[in-house]
C-alpha cells in the first residue's frame, strides 16, 4: 500500500512542510513568491524567467523533496508527476491576450506564449528535479481529493509509476493556492487515501 | 481488454470518420491558405472548419469549441451502445486552450466570462449529455489526446468504469496563430512533415471522440500506453529524443510485442525541423525506424488538443482496411536519422500499429494497438 510520504502547502502568505509553517509574509503574490524563493535558497535563476503559475509549482516541489531523496530512489521515468487546478494557464493566457488586442500595438512574445498551457509547470518541475516518468495536467472547478486518491493509487497499481509527485498548484490574479503531495510505496505520514489528502489539503 | 468501441472525427471535412479517412485516402488536404485578417494580420495555412460547414455543426447556446466536441461525442456514441448518463460511464475532455477565443472579446462573445474556464467547458458538456460523472479534462499541450486515451484505458484496466468517451478537440484562433507565429513554427506553405524543406507547422481545427470499453465485440484493442517527459526544456524537443524513446519502450513493454513486430507507426510530424529530427533519433534507438511510418499533419494540420484522438482513429481505420496513407508533403529525406515515410497510399497487411505524440512541457506519449 502507498503512503503520503511528504506534503507542502503555498496560501495566503505562508508556507508550510509537513504541516510546520516554514516561511510567512503579508506581501502580493509576485513579491511573496520571491521572497520565499529567496528564502529557500533554491538558487536557480531560470525561476525568474518563468511565468506566475510555474514559479509557484517549482517552489512548492522543491519544499516537498527538500528532505526527500527521490533522484537516488527511483528511476527517472518511474516518478509520475500529476497536477491539477481551476484556472489552467488563464492567468498568463490573458497576457498574451494583451499583446495582440490591438493591431496598432501587436507584440506577441514567445517567453510569455509557451506558459499559455497549464503543463508547463510540469515539464519545468521535472527539468529542475531531473523526473521523466509519466505526466498529465487535469482541470477541475475545485481541489478533488477522491480522484487524486484512485488514480495516483491506479498508476502504481499499473506500475506506472513507482513514485508520484501530484496536487494542487493554481493561480488567478491575486488568488494562488497549491498543496503537493509524495506518494510512495513505504511507510509515510499517513496513507494514500481520500480522507488523508481531504485533511492536508483543508488544513 | 480494452477496446475501440466507436469514434467519430468532425473535421473541416465534415462530421463522420469515414468521411475524413476517405478524403485523406485520396490524398486530399483540408490546408488552405486563410486570409481572414481578424485571425492573423498576414495570410496563413491552416485546415480551419468553413463557416458553411460550421452552420451545420453550432449547437445553440454552446461556443464554436463545445458544438464541434458536442457532435464528435453524439456521432461516436449513437452507434455504440454506451449510455453515458451511466454512473460507469466517464466522460474525458482533451484540450490544450479550451474556449480561449472568448478571451478576443470585450463581452466574452455573449457568455459570461466563467465560460473561459476549463471548468466550464466540462460543464456544459457534461450537461447536454447528462452524464452522471462529471467530464474529466485533460489539459497536456499537444499530447492531451494521447493522455486522455491512456488515463482512459488506465481507468478500464482497474475497473472504475466500464466504459469511456474521449474527446479531444480544440479551434483555431488567433490566441494560437500568433503565438506559434512568434515562435516562428509556422509553415510558409502547406506544411512537409519529415521533408528536407520542411519549416514548420500549419494549424488544424477538429474535434474527434473515441469510445474505449471493456465490454465490446471490436477487433481493435489498445494493448499498450505510456507517456515520459523529457526532463530537457519546456519547448524543444530533447536532442537525444529521450521521453519519446522512453515511452515508446515503456508502452511496447505493456503490450508485451518486440519492437520488430509493429507494422506501422502514425507520428507526430509536425514539421517543424526541430520535432521531426527528435522523433527520427527516438525511432531509430527503439530501432523502429525502418517500420513504415508517416504524419496527418499535411491532411489535417496540427489540431492541438484533438491531435492525438484524431490520429488515433485514422490509424485504427488503417488497421481495419490494410491500408498505409501516404505521409502528404514529404518528398526527400530530412532527418538525421533515416525513417520509413510512406510515399504512396497502397495496402498492406496490418496488425500493431503504434500511435505517438510529443509536445511543449517536454511530454511525449505512445500508444499502441492490435487488430485481431
């Protein structure tokens, strides 16, 4: 049976592993998001090229595997990795909008097209933490614990996935939440259930 | 077991899969060059569904995107027996921007600015069909198609549900046409896909619907998937071909055949030079290379979201008529790597064949199916 070896959470203003608040502060997202970059010392400069949603799930990964050994454990492409959130990548989507509203003003960018898909976040988790297992990005209107539970649990059933990166990482204006969790097949925090990933993610 | 129940294409060709297989077959292309200016400031390839053919396909109160995915749907299952109001039944979306042509207008087109959600979109579907399940929506770049039949025949194979409707789809807009124009992935012509003059993509607007079950007399049987990331860059492909090697590998695996066994490979072949070059140099360390192998693209341009679903039901139709279609646009060798692009439609006969797509995240998927 998997566990819940490690999970982290990014909301209002504070950050936390495990369940312990590791950072906190009361500034905007964009400056918030970087100051706890910062804090981290996660030193990795292409973080400041990314777009506002991929900053916030490198982050979060990287407080999810700080303690975590998951490069010497497993083999590459047998770390899954599966997101999910409620706005996509509308919060870029609608910069790139800007850039060809008006025809008079027509500046389409390639550095802020590519973030306009929601996976992005995913494949830049999985350069920083060297992963090439399986990949899937979901949509739903709010956080589903109930089908994180069956399919992280049916992709290492299927021995899809040996280890799975999965969760929550959405932003939309000023509102931002994301919550991932490490499964994996030893003893964790607490099992790989409905009920477990309900009570972290509300917590 | 898994296996195709049904599908349907709608297409700039019109609503049906055998109306598509049957134009592509006789090597006619939906590509034209676009000048509609509110799309794109200069004039551009694309396969793009006509306004003629769009009237017959609008369903009212719905967007351009949810009518093209709301026939796909109601196509594919009015021949299968699947009841998708059953709570076994599991509706899944693929779509890279969903109702993102919404965003080009102030009043959001008529429809509340909600509609611009993915959320929304599984919603209103979910609602004309009244499905029980809520619509999954998949939303992996131009791999989404490929991933959804995968998570689909995943969900099978554990028994959650007995049966389930993919649908892939996505519409061109200029959202898109500009972003891959600052990329300069756009083809200047009717795109080439492996050719050594190849410079690019042409976009496509289609949405299809495939009906996975593990209860159904079909011959055609999804025996293996995978999907593997690069772990490279977030819009090249890897130079070393890596995820799509991997998947491929890890998708053979499950099907449990030798690589020598497969009889035809529909790739991804966007024609960009960068993609093309990648899938050669994942083909040939899987030595799969000299399996006949070609790309749609040239028929029915890149439809994003609705790629790897589209595909995937013009190579089953192959599988069940042992026939190989030409891969249109290629006439000399382009790749480092040498592949077996097919150069003209003729009959051969057909039992595994392998469907692959790879896209920006750095995401590749491989999927392989059986005909008995």
């Amino acid at each position: 049976m998997a566990e819940i070896t490690s999970y982290s959470v990014i909301r209002n203003g504070k950050a936390w592993v495990n369940g312990q608040e590791v950072f906190s502060s009361s500034t905007s997202y964009d400056e918030f998001i970087k100051e706890l970059y910062r804090d981290q010392k996660i030193g990795y400069p292409k973080f400041f090229k990314m777009d506002r949603l991929s900053k916030l799930g490198l982050v979060t990964s990287e407080l999810l595997l700080s303690d975590q050994k998951i490069s010497e454990e497993y083999s590459p492409d047998k770390i899954g990795i599966y997101l999910a959130n409620n706005a996509a990548s509308l919060d870029t989507d609608r910069e790139h909008q800007n850039t060809i509203q008006n025809r008079n003003d027509y500046f389409p960018s390639p550095a802020i097209f590519v973030y306009t898909l929601p996976n992005i976040v995913v494949g830049e988790i999985a350069i920083k933490q060297k992963i090439k297992g399986p990949n899937n990005f979901f949509i739903f209107d709010k956080f589903d614990a109930s089908f994180f539970a069956s399919y992280v649990t049916d992709q290492m059933k299927l021995n899809k996935s040996e280890t799975c990166l999965f969760g929550w990482v959405n932003v939309d204006g000023e509102e931002y939440d994301s919550c991932l969790f490490l499964a994996e097949k030893k003893k964790g925090i607490c099992p790989l259930n409905t009920t477990s990933i309900e009570r972290i993610y509300n917590r | 077991m898994v296996s195709i129940a049904d599908h349907s294409i709608v297409s700039p060709y019109g609503i049906g899969s055998e109306l598509s297989f049957q134009q592509i077959k006789e090597g006619n292309s939906a590509v034209q060059l676009n000048s509609n200016s509110t799309l794109s400031p200069t004039p551009t390839y694309l396969a793009k569904i006509e306004n003629s053919l769009f009237s017959k396909i609008k369903v009212s109160h719905h967007t351009r995107l949810e009518s093209m995915m709301i026939r796909a749907i109601e196509d594919a299952v009015s021949k299968s027996r699947v009841d998708l109001k059953s709570e076994k039944t599991l509706l899944i979306l693929s779509t890279t921007k969903g109702n993102i042509d919404l965003l080009e207008d102030h009043d959001y087109k008529g429809f509340n600015k909600s509609r611009s959600y993915l959320g929304a979109l599984s919603k209103h579907i979910g609602d004309y069909f009244k499905t029980s399940n809520t619509p999954l929506v998949v939303s992996n770049a131009c791999i989404s198609g490929g991933c959804a039949l995968e998570l689909g025949s995943d969900f099978l194979q554990t028994k959650r549900y007995n049966n389930i409707v993919v649908c892939g789809g996505d519409v061109i807009t200029e959202f898109v046409i500009s972003g891959f124009r600052s990329f300069h992935a756009l083809s200047e012509g009717p795109c080439a896909p492996y050719d050594k003059d190849r410079d690019g993509i042409n976009l496509g607007e289609a949405a299809a619907c495939v009906v996975l079950s593990s209860n159904s007399n079909s011959n055609i049987q999804l025996i293996g998937s995978a999907t593997s990331n690069d772990s490279n860059h977030i819009s090249g492909p890897s130079r070393t071909g890596e995820g799509l090697y991997l998947a491929t590998l890890n998708a053979l695996n499950q099907a449990q055949i030798d690589a020598g066994e497969l009889d035809y490979i529909s790739a991804h072949g966007t024609a960009t030079n960068y993609n093309d070059e990648m899938e050669s140099i994942a083909f040939g360390r899987a030595f799969i290379n000299e399996t006949p192998l070609n790309s749609y693209k040239g028929y029915i341009g890149h439809t994003l979201g609705a790629a790897g679903v589209i595909e995937t039901i013009l190579t089953i139709i192959c599988l069940q008529k042992n026939v190989l279609i030409k891969s249109l646009g290629y006439m000399n060798e382009g790749t480092s790597q040498p592949l077996n692009v097919i150069e003209t439609t003729h009959s051969s006969e057909l039992k595994y064949a392998l469907k692959t797509g790879s896209g920006f995240g750095g995401g590749n998927n491989a999927l392989i199916f059986r005909k008995n």
